[in-house]
C-alpha cells in the first residue's frame, strides 16, 4: 500500500510539474507574439516616417513646353487642347485660349486642314529639396 500511495504522489507531482512546464511554454510564447507584433508595429510606423519624410523632400516642378500640331481633318482647337491637357491647367477653356493667343487665331479659334499651330505642354519632374 505504501509503494501504491507514493506512487500517486509521484504521478500528481508529474502532472503538476507538466502543467508547470506547459503555463511556462505559454507565458513564453504569449511573450514572443506580443514582442512580434510591437516590433512589427515599430517597422511600420518607422516606414511610414521614412516615407513621410522623402516626400516631404520631394518637390514636383512643371516645365512648359511648345509643340507644333499638324492639324488633320475633323481637329479643332478644343480636341487638341483636350489631348495636350494637364493639371497645370485649371480647364480645358484655359488652354484653348492661350492656344488661340499663341497661335493668333480668330476669337472662335478656326483652324484649317494642312496647317500646324504651336501647342503648350508641360512636363512633371520630380526634385529632391536639398539634393539639386
């Protein structure tokens, strides 16, 4: 009887000591995830910051252009200003006009077939502040 007692008390110190060992794996593991994750969070966060700081380095400039457009049948001032437009324009109307002066056309801006008229356009560049 003796033996059998004490062999339980060996049995229940085994159980014990493997749920011991199975909350300490837990706390080890919750641990790591937890460390994960704060440490993936810090990349993020400090990718962010790097981006946030080259784009604020960052400065688009326009340069204007000019083009000669040979005028085809069926062109007209409005089409080939719409295919030349860009967001340095505030409308389509704003380069039809500085077409028309360019080019000194009549105040409702004909133009014929088989003739060029000269075109602004403008090119985005990206700079660099501090580093041009």
């Amino acid at each position: 009887m003796d033996h059998n007692f004490e062999y339980r008390r060996y049995l229940r110190q085994e159980r014990l000591q493997e749920k011991q060992r199975r909350a300490q794996i837990r706390k080890v593991r919750i641990a790591a995830t937890i460390f994960s994750v704060l440490f993936l969070a810090a990349a993020v966060v400090s990718a962010n910051a790097l981006i946030a700081a080259a784009r604020a380095r960052e400065t688009t400039v326009y340069q204007k252009y000019y083009t000669q457009v040979y005028v085809r049948s069926g062109d007209s001032v409005w089409k080939i200003a719409d295919s030349y437009m860009s967001d340095s324009y505030d409308s389509v109307n704003e380069l039809v006009d500085e077409i028309i002066a360019i080019n000194q056309l009549d105040p409702e801006g004909t133009i014929y077939y088989g003739t060029t008229i000269v075109v602004p356009y403008y090119i985005s560049e990206v700079l660099m502040n501090g580093t041009d």
